[in-house]
C-alpha cells in the first residue's frame, strides 16, 4: 500500500527507473503514438476517455516524484501560446521555465534516445504536450 498521491505501479515503475537527462512525454490525445515515440520507450495509456486524464494531471504528480531539469513544450505551427501553458507554468514554479519547440523539432526529440517514457493521456486541448528531461538529486552532505 502507498501513500503518495501516485499509485499506478507501471507509471512508477518507469518513473523509477528515468535518470538524469532522460526524457518523459506527456501526450495529448491527438499525439501520434505510433510513430512519434522511441521504439522500446514504455508507453503508459491513461487515455481512459476524451478529457480523462489530462496532461497537466499527471505533471502534478510528476513533480512530487521527479526532480526536472527543462520542459519542452509543442510550438504551434501559427506561433500561438496555447492557454494550458500557463497552468504548467503554475505548476512548475518559477524556476522551471517552458521552451517552446517547434511541432517536427518535437516530435524528433521524442523518438531520440533519451526517451524513457511516454504516457498517452486523454487530454483533448491542443499542443498540451510536454517533453519532460529529468534532473539529478544532489548528494547529501556528509
């Protein structure tokens, strides 16, 4: 039995095994799966309907589990800030800025490598994805 807010045993499960300079994608639901994720990558399905669960849901409990280096955000093509952006930026605070990357430079980053895991969400809100890069916990002092 846990007692964090985040029980799901393979999104831990993958979580826990991300390090530094991996990257974890939160995908909307209209992201393409199939052919825009790593082959090999863990792919989690929490699209349990349209609108469950979505992306900004799941970066809550990321943030509580994984320390996070950058978060790239999809660019609209037209140049636009879609509104979700400012909810992830309340969520990461000030000191975790968003870098906007255009929709093909995103699409490339997330079937690169680094890629650990990618979690397909039922959100619908356009350009709600995020492509996550884990940070490091410093070494306790002795």
């Amino acid at each position: 039995m846990l007692r964090t807010r985040l029980i799901h045993p393979p999104l831990l499960a993958a979580l826990a095994g991300a390090g530094h300079g991996s990257r974890i994608l939160l995908a909307d639901s209209n992201y393409a799966h199939d052919v825009n994720v790593r082959p090999g990558a863990t792919v989690i399905h929490l699209n349990i309907r349209p609108g469950m669960v979505t992306v900004d849901e799941i970066l809550s409990l990321i943030i509580e589990f994984v320390p996070l280096e950058s978060v790239s955000t999809m660019r609209p093509d037209d140049g636009s800030t879609p509104q979700v952006w400012s909810r992830y930026a309340e969520l990461l605070g000030p000191d975790l800025a968003l870098n906007p990357v255009g929709r093909h430079d995103f699409y490339a980053a997330a079937r690169s490598p680094d890629l650990s895991v990618a979690v397909a969400t039922g959100d619908e809100r356009l350009y709600a994805n995020l492509l996550l890069t884990v940070g490091y916990i410093p070494p306790r002092a002795n």
